[in-house]
C-alpha cells in the first residue's frame, strides 16, 4: 500500500512517516505542493495525506486540480485549518476524509482503514494465477509485484471483468473516463500496447473493426 504524505511540518512529517511505516506502508514525502503534485503525476499512490498551507501549491489546489483531471485516488486531508467553511471546501473539493491537528497516530490509522476498507483497495482479481488488485494499480506475476498507471489498471480491469466479450475503445471510454478529459482512440490503444508488455501471454486479441477481446482462463 503507498501511501504519498505532504506535510511541511518536518517534525511532524517523520513522526508520522514512521508511524505509517510501523504499521506496514510505503510512504513518500514531501513538504513542498509543488514536488508533491510532481510525484501525483508520475507515480501509483493508493492514498493521499494532505496538509494544507505547505509552500508553493496549497492541498486544496493540489486535491482540485487533480479531481478535475479524473485522478480519484482516495484522499484525507490533515491540517490545523478548523474552520466549518474549511472542513466544507474540503469535502467540495473532493477529500475523502479530513482530520484537524493535532490528533492521535491511531485515529489516522483508523481513519486510513476505513478508507481502504469503502474503496475496496484490497479487493484481488485472479487470472491465470496472477492476482490483480485494481484499487491499488498492482499485479503479482510469480514472485513480482507490477505498478502500473492508474487508467491502465481501470483500462485492465474492465477488460477483466468483461473477458471473453468485444470491447470498442468507444465502450471504454464511456465506462471508465465520466469527465471533460475522454481521451482520443489513440490514447486508448497506447494504454492495452502498455498493457500488453507486462504479460508473457498476450491476452488482448485484436479484432479488426470492432475492438480487442481479453483471453484468459
């Protein structure tokens, strides 16, 4: 589970790294909105802890921006901000959770559970024994743990659920992507030509016309 801390307190940010890291995590780091945003797009996170005032990009901007492009990776916000009108923005803004300093480490590990626990993050697929954990962006293959990107796992995890059946990318795109942002058919099959490099086996059959088809047993 990765969990991606911003939190410009240092202090405070190492007592609850290594909290987190006690209690079984992957966490990174960071003190600064802008690097924080910078990870966001490049990495796999399964959950956001965000402070709000940290320097250059604020964690209400950071949670905006992010929801606006379809990014929903569950997100709690921890600050000293105590106000009804700030406990209201961040729930608008699109926080699963918001959690006022100073708090106890144990009711952030609760509170963090219970997110895992409603967005089923723990929830495996299996096919010819590789398990599939979609919330999370993970496979396991033998002994290997494969991070993919976010879209790329709602991309395999419709087909999954699906195989067997002729997938248009029109069908993707109206099943996975509800915002502003569709993406072009293009993008689409760069997404399954990723996709396709992680597995021995290709299990994306191509049919001319009409879509791909997910093999599996």
């Amino acid at each position: 589970m990765n969990i991606l801390l911003l939190e410009d307190d240092i202090i405070l940010q190492e007592i609850i790294e290594e909290f987190l890291i006690e209690s079984g995590y992957d966490v990174d780091c960071y003190y600064d909105g802008e690097k924080a945003l910078d990870a966001i797009g490049s990495n796999s996170y399964d959950i956001l802890l965000l402070d709000v005032n940290v320097p250059n990009i604020s964690g209400f901007e950071i949670l905006s921006y992010i929801r606006d492009i379809g990014n929903t990776t569950p997100a709690i916000y921890i600050t000293s901000l105590n106000s009804i009108d700030d406990l209201q923005k961040g729930f608008d803004i699109g926080a699963d959770d918001y959690l006022r300093k100073p708090f106890e480490l144990q009711e952030l590990y609760i509170r963090i559970n219970h997110i895992i626990k409603i967005h089923c993050l723990q929830e495996e697929i299996e096919f010819d024994n590789i398990k599939f954990v979609p919330k999370a962006h993970q496979l396991f293959i033998e002994n290997n743990i494969i991070e993919i990107r976010q879209k790329e796992a709602q991309v395999l995890e419709y087909f999954v659920r699906n195989k067997g059946k002729i997938i248009s990318c029109n069908e993707l795109i109206e099943n996975i992507w509800n915002d502003d942002n569709t993406p072009t058919q293009a993008t689409i099959r760069t997404y399954i030509k990723n996709l396709r490099k992680v597995f021995d086996k290709d299990y994306f059959e191509n049919i001319k016309g009409e879509g791909y088809r997910f093999n599996s047993l």
